[in-house]
C-alpha cells in the first residue's frame, strides 16, 4: 500500500450466533486476544497504516491547524491560577506556569508564612507520552500528600504518599487503583479501590501506613459484576461512606472514619431501580433519592434508623434535585428547573426558610465551587454561559451578596457583545420539544454553517457553559448548537429514561430533528452542518450517519462506541455488566439483542454515500475499546459508495480522553476543526478582518 490509497482492512470471516441470528464480522480479528496489551504485529501494522493515511491527508492543512493552535492557544492565560480556598490552617490553589502543559498545586499558612509546593504535576509527566493526575488528598493533619497517576491513559493508578515539608516519599505505594483515596483513623490509613482484571472496582480497602499492602484489609467486596464500588467522607469528616452501585440501583454504607475496622452501618438493603446517597450531620442522615419521585426527594433518618427515611424536600415534576451538600449552619440544594440551574440556601432550623442564589442571563451554567470546611459561611461558586466566560463567585450567606472573585481572562481579546445566544424549542417527531441551546456572533449571514453536538446517555447533562475553542469556529460564520437530546437528563430524570433501554432511538431521532428544525428557521442548510461526539456521543454520530447522512457537511467521532451490539455480547469486557442497565442485556434479552442490533452504528453501516467523517481512537482506552471504531471505518470503507474523506487517528499512547496537558489536548481540536473547516469549505475568521487581512464570507463562498 502506498499514501496514495487509503489502508483497507484484509477481511477474515468470523460468525457467531445468539437468538437463532448469525452474526458476521470480518474485522473481529483487529481485537488483540491479549488485550489489554496490544502486541499483535499485524493489528499494529494496519493501525499505523491508518495513522499514516490520516497524515498524510491532513498534511496539506497543516498551516490551518497551525493557525486554529495559535488562536486556542492565545485564548489561554498561560501564566495563571486559581482563587486560593481555605481548608483549615491552609490556603490551597493551582497554578499553570507559562508554556506548562501541567499544573502545579500550592498552599500556605492562613496565619502566614511561605507558599508551599505540594505536587508538581510538570516533574511527574516528565519523560511520559501521557500523564493524568487521578486523585490527590492531602490528610486531614496537613502533614501527608496521597496522590495517583496514571502515565498511559489505561485508568490504572498508582498511588503513592509523601510528607510534604519534606517531600519524602513514603514506600506506601499502591499499584491498580482507580478510586479516590481517603484518610481515615486519625490519618493513619488510606481508603481505596482496586480495578481487578476486568477494570471493575468491586472493594473498597483500607491500607496502614507503614505496613506491607498484603496486612491491607478489605473493608467491603461487591459480588454484583454490574456494580462498582466508591469511597469518600462525610461532609463533616466524621464518617467513611462506601457506596455501590450501577446505572439504577445503589447501595451505602457508614463507617466511622475514626475506628474504620467497626462494623458497617447499612442505611437500606438495595432495591432495583431506587438510587441514594447519604450525608450526616448531628445524628440525622441526610437522603438524597428517587424512591419516591424520579426527579428525586432529600429525606432524613435517625442514625438509629437509618432505612427509615421522612421527606424533607418533596421530589417534584417542576424540580430535578440534583444533590445537596450539608455545612454545619445551613444546607445546600442543586437542581435545575426547565433545563436550568438552580442553587438553593436551605436552614435545618426552619424548612420553610429557602434562599434561591440568582444569576443574570436566561441560560447559564451554575454549580457550587469547592468548599471544603464544615462551618463556611461563604459559598464558593462557579458561573458561565455560552457568552460569559467562566467566573468565581463568593456568596455571603448573611448578606445574600455576590462577590466577582475571578472571570476567565482570554489574552488575544474576547468582547461578549458581539456575541448572542439564545435556547430554543424544537419539536421532536412525536412532538415533544427538544431545547436546543445555540451561539453566534451578531453579524452572523443566516444560512451559513453550523455545528451540532450531542451526547444523550447515561443521565449526563451538557450545560450550555463557555468555551475558547469553539470561537474558532462561531468567529468563522458558525452557528454553534448543542441539542439536548432525551438520554442526558438535562429536563430531569425522565428526560434520561426517555432516550435508554427500548427508548434508545428517541436520542438518534432528537438529534436530528434538532437539526432539521434549525434548517427550517433558517440558521443553515442541508450539507452545511457539521457534527460531532464522543464515546456515546460517537455511538450517536454513527447512528444518524447512518439514518440521514445527506444532512451533514462533515461528522467527528471521538473515541466513538460504535459496536454496540457485539461489546453488549462480551460479559469479559470491563465495563459490559455495569452497562446492561443503560442498554439492555443482549445475552439473555432477545427483545435486548434486536433492538439493540436495529440501531448499532457498526451493525447498520450499508452501501450508500457518507458524509466526510474524521474518527478518533485511543489504544490504551478501557472504555470504548481501539478496535471498535477500528472496525467500524473499515466496514465503512467496504461499504459505502462515496469518495468522500474518511479518516482514523488512534493515539497510541493515551486512552478515552485522547492526549493529555493543556496544549497536546488543543492540538486535537485544533485538528478537528481544520477537518470540518477543510469539508465545509470555509475560510477565515472575523478577526481576519477586524486586523485588515482578507477573509471569505462565513458561507466559504
């Protein structure tokens, strides 16, 4: 083969039968039957050859990606830090050096003193193609650092502990974690989680500083395949809560942090379907649950009683209450109404008394900040909308008043005024009305091109937040959509049920009559849209490649979860028995399996034109395994009947998050949108013009 041609797959038939159906798969073998190591010369070969192909066609588009990176990366304040919060005797913030791709973390006295470097994420990624910090955790004494690493981007951590005066560390480490980690006993031991062989974390253990990792003891198992295990304390440090759960269904747990060998307190026996979480305060549990109502309730148990839970905040259809968190005076509720945000000051002395948190814009991102101390009476908080760029707040619980602790600053320049967005309605197919949120510049030309993203799955909302890459596109005539489609929760917990299991389709269906209904009020065309997603989402663009690929102009798939119906087959894969309850059992389902089988985008791909389409993968990813996007571009580039550009790029050093560090990360966006810029037609910026360089219209006509 030379770069002249793109690599085609060798086909090598493979069959297997469930329910009375043949399955055929010619591209089976490119799954390393030692994964998760990949080491067979010939699936590398043709992964390399992919990697070459994409090269060597994106080469010519080189300078544009070089100008995208030059203005993402001038969006960025190289040299900054965060609002330093106090956590006891210390104040604690991060810190970005110029041209750093990591951070550093920081703190010094609240009485005084010298600034202290506690973890140098630079020094830690030296000499490694990935890095990614999993958690940090400083004990509750200030003395002792834990932190884990995770250097290939398998989501395998090693933990390890230091003295931070010092910087000594400790022989305490912890290969295999993926957890958070937790100090208990009087920081005398560490809480975490292992992934077994199947990256399931079914423990929660308790690790003795000093001692060798076999006197580790195992403080919960979870026999349930489908479920996973996490650990983390109590608001008020005086509890260990070790919670199970899947996609439906969970499970908690109460330990005293300080005497973590004591038997556990178990709040309520799992009951399908019904999902909890737990905070104490003064012997009365906290309950955050959909027991009763799906958009969820919080009730209150004694801790004597903790199954028997009394309504403290009824669930409602008007509401979704996202959770809560207690502070010793006062408690939080977070939620949102139609879609948006909501932060609630609630007091235990007077239900009656709730003190919503205003915000300016009719559709925003709002969220509690990091507050770590059990007696605050200042909120940290975090706002931004598709304009606005991203601020921290202060909130005075006395006053009521908001304080401007910091707005993101972009160098190169960023005038919100010549910006507007607006969150539409457009009517699903069955009528239902789908909120599409959407961003353009002012002097935008109608009709012009326009970016759709969805995710829809697993209950994940995609707030209409802010960010600096996208202006790349929406300063070269873009109209820049996010559809908010049924799968994510986004207008509450039924909004989520409406687009899983046998609802699945509403996701695909959503997507685009979203799209469709933009073309009707005259924001793009026909061919001018451009779409992208990742993971689910990427399961999303296969889907509706297949259903309508005449409306996209050009499709990116990240990391795309494409063979639905065979990694639904595969109990062995890490994440299959957790995922049965967001998609379904095929193995044991017929109703499953063919259902599943009528929208799985590699299972669907057939012999009609596609749009360009630029697909991402990563070798090391245990979620959505390399060779299920690997597999579905060689099915396409069997079967489809276009010339138009289909590209693979595997990283083959990083996992689900594609490359690590702030400007490598860029780098892969930059790429992307030169892909849809180079499809679509389009030239350059508004900038362009506003600094007297010549531009095309936004249209790229």
């Amino acid at each position: 083969m030379t770069l002249a041609t793109p690599p085609v797959a060798v086909r090598k038939p493979s069959t297997v039968t469930h329910h009375g159906h043949e399955l055929s798969d010619d591209y089976a073998w490119l799954r390393d039957p030692g994964y998760p190591e990949v080491e067979d010369a010939e699936i590398l070969a043709h992964l390399a050859a992919e990697n070459a192909w994409f090269e060597a066609r994106m080469a010519p588009h080189q300078p544009l990606v070089e100008t995208l990176l030059k203005e993402m990366r001038g969006r960025i304040k190289e040299a900054d830090k965060s609002v330093p919060q106090k956590d006891g005797d210390w104040l604690y913030w991060i810190e970005f050096e110029d041209g750093a791709e990591y951070k550093k973390w920081w703190r010094r006295p609240v009485a005084g003193g010298a600034d202290e470097l506690i973890l140098d994420e630079i020094a830690l990624a030296e000499g490694h193609e990935y890095f990614r910090l999993g958690a940090i955790s400083v004990s509750n004494d200030g003395r002792l650092l834990a932190w884990s690493v995770d250097d290939n981007g398998s989501e395998r951590f090693i933990a390890k502990v230091k003295v931070i005066a010092t910087g000594e560390i400790l022989a305490d480490e912890i290969p295999g974690t993926l957890s958070s980690l937790v100090w208990v006993a009087n920081d005398t031991g560490l809480v975490y989680s292992l992934a077994n062989e199947q990256w399931r974390t079914d423990n929660a253990r308790l690790h003795w500083l000093g001692k060798p990792l076999s006197d580790d003891v195992e403080l919960y198992h979870e026999d349930d395949e489908g479920f996973r295990v996490g650990s983390s304390l109590s608001a008020n440090e005086q509890w260990l809560i070790v919670g199970t759960s899947d996609h439906e269904t969970s499970e908690v747990r109460l330990i005293p942090a300080a005497d973590p060998l004591a038997q556990p307190i178990l709040v309520r026996p799992r009951q399908a379907g019904v999902e909890y979480d737990v905070e104490e305060r003064d012997g009365t549990l906290y309950v955050h649950t959909n027991d009763t109502h799906e958009n969820f309730r919080l009730a209150t148990a004694p801790l004597e009683s903790p199954g028997d839970w009394t309504t403290l905040v009824e669930g409602t259809e008007d509401f979704y209450l996202t959770g809560f968190e207690l502070f010793r005076d006062f408690y939080v509720t977070e939620g949102r109404v139609r879609g948006l945000d909501t932060i609630e000051v609630r007091y235990y002395d007077d239900p009656a008394r709730i003190e919503p948190i205003g915000f300016p814009e009719a559709s925003y991102s709002a969220g509690l900040g990091d507050n770590p101390e059990w007696a605050m009476d200042t909120l940290r908080l975090s706002y931004e909308s598709m304009v606005s760029p991203a601020t921290v707040f202060d909130y005075s619980i006395a006053a009521r008043t908001m304080e401007v602790l910091k707005v993101q600053e972009i160098p190169s320049g960023y005038d919100a005024a010549l910006y507007t967005t607006q969150r539409l309605e457009i009517a699903a197919r069955d009528g239902t009305p789908i909120p599409v949120s959407v961003v353009t510049r002012k002097d935008r030309e109608p009709g012009g091109p326009l970016h759709l993203y969805g995710y829809g799955a697993y209950g994940i909302a995609i707030d209409p937040g802010f960010s600096t890459t996208r202006l790349s596109l929406v300063d070269r005539g873009f109209a820049y959509a996010i559809a908010h489609i049924r799968g994510g929760d986004d207008l509450g917990r039924a909004w989520y049920k409406a687009g899983k299991l046998e609802r699945r389709a509403n996701t695909f269906t959503d997507f685009v009559d979203a799209a469709q209904g933009l073309i009707a009020r005259g924001f793009t065309q026909a061919g001018k849209i451009s779409i992208s997603g990742g993971s689910a989402g990427g399961e999303l663009v296969g889907a509706v490649l297949n259903s309508d690929p005449q409306l996209w102009g050009a499709a990116v798939a990240h990391v795309p979860f494409v063979d639905v119906l065979a990694t639904m087959l595969d109990a062995s894969l890490p994440l299959t028995p957790g995922e049965w309850p967001e998609w379904g059992n095929p193995i044991e389902d017929k109703a499953a399996f063919d259902l599943i089988r009528g929208y799985s985008p590699y299972d669907n791909v057939c012999a009609q034109d596609y749009p360009p389409l630029l697909v991402t993968a990563g070798l090391n990813d245990p979620r959505v395994t390399y060779w299920e996007p690997a597999k579905w571009v060689a099915r396409l580039r069997e079967m489809k009947t276009d010339g138009n550009e289909l590209l693979l790029k595997t990283n083959m050093g990083a996992g689900h998050g594609g490359k690590s560090g702030r400007f490598e990360s860029l780098r892969e966006t930059a790429e992307e949108f030169a892909f849809i810029l180079w499809q679509l037609g389009v030239g350059g910026s508004y900038r362009d013009e506003a600094e007297g360089q010549p531009r095309t219209s936004p249209t790229g006509t």
